[in-house]
C-alpha cells in the first residue's frame, strides 16, 4: 500500500517544490555556502589543526542540518519527512557539542578530560537511543506534511542545547580572565560571543517552531551562519592558528559577495532584497576586517622571517667568538692550574707558607674557572648536536664514592657531613660515556648540594632495582620552589634567589646533566617539598649486562 502524499507536487533536485518560500531557499542556500565555503578555507590552510577540523565539523554538521530542512520544506513523501526530521534533530544538538569542543580546544589547546566526555556521552544518550521512537517523533500531519514531535524533539533537546551555551558561556567566564595578554583575550572574547550569539539564534528559531509549529520565524536565525563565520575566521586567523594567503582570503570574500548579488538581482520580494543586502553588507565588512588581518600578519611574519635569518648569521658569529674565547680562556686556565699546582707541590723548591696559601687559593678559583669554561662549551656543543660520547662499561658505584670523597674537603669547610648509602653486594656496571657521567652528573649534584646547603648532612644513596641503577643526592638546603621547579634542567636557567647562594652559577650545571642523562636512556628528577626544605635529585640508568 502506497503512502499517501502532501498536497503539493514532488520536488525537484530534493529542494525545490511550491511549498517552499522563496526566504527559506536564500537563508539555506547562503547558510550552507558560507559555512562550507569559510569551512574548507581554514582547514585547508591547516589540515592538521584540532581547531581547523573541529570548525570543519562544526559548519558541515550545521550544513547538513540546513539541507535536511530544505528537503523538509520541499518534499511530499511522508516517509522522506519522518526519516529527514529524526536525521535533522540528531544533527543540530550534535553541532552544540562540536562547538562545545570546538571552544574548549581554542581556549585550553587540549581536549576534555574523560569525566567530561563522559557527561557529554551521557547528555546525548537519550537522544541517540531514541531517535527512532515516539519519544522523538509521535506521528506525522499529512495535509501539512509536519511530524507531531515527542518529548525528545520538543523538549529534552532544547534543554541539551541549553546545557551546552551554558557550558560555553560559564567556560569563557572562567577562563578568558585567565590569559596572559589582551589582545588574546579579546580574540577569545569575539570568538567566545559569536559563537553563543549563533547558537542562540539557532536555538531561538528551532524552539519557537517546536512550541508553535511555525517554522518561518528559524528561518531568520540562519542569516546569522555567515556573520557566525566570518567571525571565527577572523579569530582564528588573528590566534594564528594557520598561515592564511592573502589571495585566497581575498577569494572567500569575493565568491561570499558574488553569491549574495546574485540572490539581490534575483529575487523579486522587497523584503528579500532588504535581508540579502544587509547580509551583504555585513560580509564586505567582515571581509574587510578579514583581509585587513591577514595582511597585517603577512608583513610582520615577513619582518620576523627577515629577522631571523639575520639573528641566524649573528648567532652563528657569536657561536664562533665563543668557540675561540672559550678555547683560548681555557688554554691560559689550563697552564695557570700547572704553575699553580707544581708551586704547591714543591716543583719549585720549598716555599713559605703564605705563598702556598695563595697558591691554593689560587688554584681553586683555577680550578672553578676551567670547570665553568667546560661548562659554557659543553652547554653549546649540546646545544649544536656536535658533541659525542666514549661509551664503555664501568663501575657506576665506584665513579660516586671517589667523586664524593673528593667533594669531602668541600663539604667539611662548611661544616657538612656527606653520608653514603652503597649496597656493597650488588653489581653497578654501566655502560655510558665515565668521565662525563663523572664529571657534569655525580660532581654536578653533589657540588650542587654543598653549595645550597648551610647546615646538616648530604646524602648519597645507590642502589640496584632489577634492571636499573638508581642515584640520588638529597640535601637539606635552600629547596626549590614550584615556580624554580619549571626552570631547573633547562639552559641557563636560575631560581629566583639561587644567584644570592651561588655567584658562580652559570646556570647550566642541571641542563648538560640532563642532556647527558637522556643520552645514555636514563632519567632524572627533582623532589621538594619547597623553598628552606631541601631537594633530592634522583637519576635513574639502565643497567649494563657486563
């Protein structure tokens, strides 16, 4: 048996029929060639952006929902109706939540946390399970070709979409406040209002025509898609979240033009005209704003290119100077150590005791002064890749106990007691570069203690868990902060008051550790529990088979 049909002839191409008023076919086609048109222009210009794809999803979801209602208001088959109405509410409460994404990704640069997904799975649920049911579509009018909507269509989505703008203006409360500059704030800001005020309209439109089967008055919300769009593009340019072309910026604005005269020339109801020349209007404008930023960002991306080719060449120089400074510096270094050493060590002769004094003395600041040359150049081969690495297995334990007891003197001048915890019945064989592991990680870490450290014992602990060798060196010094916590390991990075305890700090003692430590296929940390409560650092190596 053959459905019957609503009276008004079949459509043609799925979308055109007598039924459909002229205002319905410009707010959906416009509607629909705005958001793919804007749509592909992003992402295209930066397939791999989370943000490029979500906004993709986004206006390809409100596209498909726009198509689907033309095909409502066009066709004559009861069964076309019932199927395209449950496709269209499951559409529109799904481009709510890609726009919930959508701004959570610009504003966090990250996803959702799982309890969040989770809520978000679960507010759809109903809607999924009962499309296709009396819960979402009761029955259909035949003599108007319109479904009896349940209390899913009618209510529980509109309360989906409330949640959603609710969560979007609560998470633009919360967090635009929170960013650092503001100028970023005011981008989060547009796009954070012309994204609610579409979604508004959007909902405004779909509620009025549940509740009072008048379904002109949504019409009138679709004008705001092109608005909508320009205004995340413009955003998301200005957040620079791809590199947009001049000329294909130029070309969106253009086809958007074009598309609206041509509806202007076309249509022959006043009211019409009104509507597509303030639409068109208002692109030309956002256009305008558009291009303005791009080009804006062109020239400065070109100044900063520009930029860094030139600092480029100054690095390289300096690079070298550094090279030849450090060289030469470490060369005279290197030669006052042998004078002052043989001195001492009676090479000249016996010598008076205040002589000796100061060559002591004098050998130490040498001695700190070689080290801190080492440091500078290691930190820059590193830096440059150009550095390598005699591995071979040694004796991790013994590297640390006569690294330690040479670092004893130090310590006792302080008054500090360095106290070993080494099982003797374990084998410690590493395989690794000895004399860096020596000298920029086990010296590094014990020094680092002496000199943070104004009173009490250091710590030195080794030990053997199956595959891996674990170090630490705990003190009960200055601590570390959660703000220096952020700068340790990194080049040249200082706490806030570690200068004040240690002047000859160059900041890079921690940051060549690491690097050695990641080279070798091992870790290493920092605990504290903060500033005056000391720090334990902790490396971990995996253990050599000899």
């Amino acid at each position: 048996m053959e459905l019957p049909l609503c009276p008004w002839e079949a459509p043609s191409y799925l979308i055109f029929s007598s039924n459909v008023p002229n205002l319905v076919h410009y707010s959906h086609v416009i509607a629909i060639l705005a958001a793919l048109v804007i749509g592909l222009y992003i992402f295209f210009n930066a397939p791999k952006s989370p943000v490029a794809r979500l906004f993709l999803l986004l206006v390809s979801f409100f596209s498909i929902w726009a198509l689907l209602d033309l095909v409502l208001w066009a066709t004559n088959r009861l069964d076309v109706v019932m199927f395209s109405w449950s496709l269209q509410i499951l559409f529109e409460p799904l481009t709510y939540g890609v726009a919930f994404y959508l701004f959570y990704f610009f504003l966090h640069r990250k996803w959702p946390s799982y309890r969040t997904n989770l809520l978000i799975f679960l507010l759809f649920l109903p809607i999924i399970s009962l499309l296709y049911s009396t819960f979402n579509l009761e029955s259909i009018y035949v003599s108007t070709c319109e479904a009896a909507e349940g209390f899913i269509a009618k209510y529980y989505t509109h309360i989906t979409h409330a949640v959603l703008i609710v969560s979007i203006a609560f998470m633009a409360a919360r967090q635009i406040p929170r960013i650092e500059t503001r100028r970023e704030r005011f981008i989060a800001i547009f796009f954070g209002v012309g994204l609610v005020t579409f979604l508004m309209a959007f909902s405004s439109g779909t509620i009025i025509g549940s509740l009072t089967d008048d379904w002109i008055p949504s019409q009138y919300g679709l004008f705001g898609m092109p608005i909508f769009a320009g205004l995340m593009a413009y955003s998301i340019v200005q957040f620079r979240a791809f590199n947009a072309k001049i000329l294909a910026a130029q070309a969106l604005i253009v086809s958007l033009a074009i598309a609206v005269v041509s509806l202007i020339a076309l249509q022959s109801i006043g009211n019409v005209r009104i509507v597509a020349a303030l639409t068109f209007l208002l692109v030309c404008a956002l256009g305008y704003l558009l291009i303005k930023s791009v080009k804006k960002e062109i020239s400065q991306r070109e100044l900063i290119q520009e930029q860094e080719k030139e600092l480029e060449v100054v690095n390289k120089q300096q690079e070298n100077l550094l090279h030849f400074m450090s060289h030469e510096v470490k060369g005279y270094l290197a030669k006052s150590e042998a004078g002052f050493a043989s001195i001492i060590e009676g090479d000249y002769g016996a010598i008076p005791e205040r002589l000796k004094g100061m060559a002591t003395a004098a050998l130490a600041d040498v001695r700190k002064g070689v080290r801190t040359v080492i440091e500078i150049l290691d930190a820059s081969n590193l830096k440059k890749g150009t550095i390598s690495y005699k591995k071979q297995a040694f004796d991790f334990r013994k590297a640390v106990i006569e690294v330690a007891r040479h670092l004893e003197l130090a310590a006792r001048e302080k008054g500090l007691a360095i106290q070993m915890a080494i099982a003797e019945n374990d084998v410690y064989a590493l395989n690794g570069d000895e004399e860096k592991i020596r000298q920029h990680l086990i010296r590094n870490l014990i020094d680092n203690a002496i000199k943070y450290t104004p009173a009490d014992t250091i710590k030195i602990d080794l030990v053997r868990k199956g595959p891996v060798l674990r170090f630490s060196v705990e003190d009960h010094g200055v601590g570390i902060t959660p703000e220096d916590m952020q700068l340790l390991f990194t080049e040249g990075g200082h706490g806030k008051d570690s200068i004040k305890v240690n002047v000859h700090s160059t900041g890079y003692g921690l940051f060549i550790a690491k690097e050695i430590v990641d080279a070798h296929g091992g870790k290493i940390w920092a605990e504290s529990e903060g500033e005056g409560k000391g720090a334990r650092f902790i490396v971990e190596f995996p253990a050599s088979l000899a």
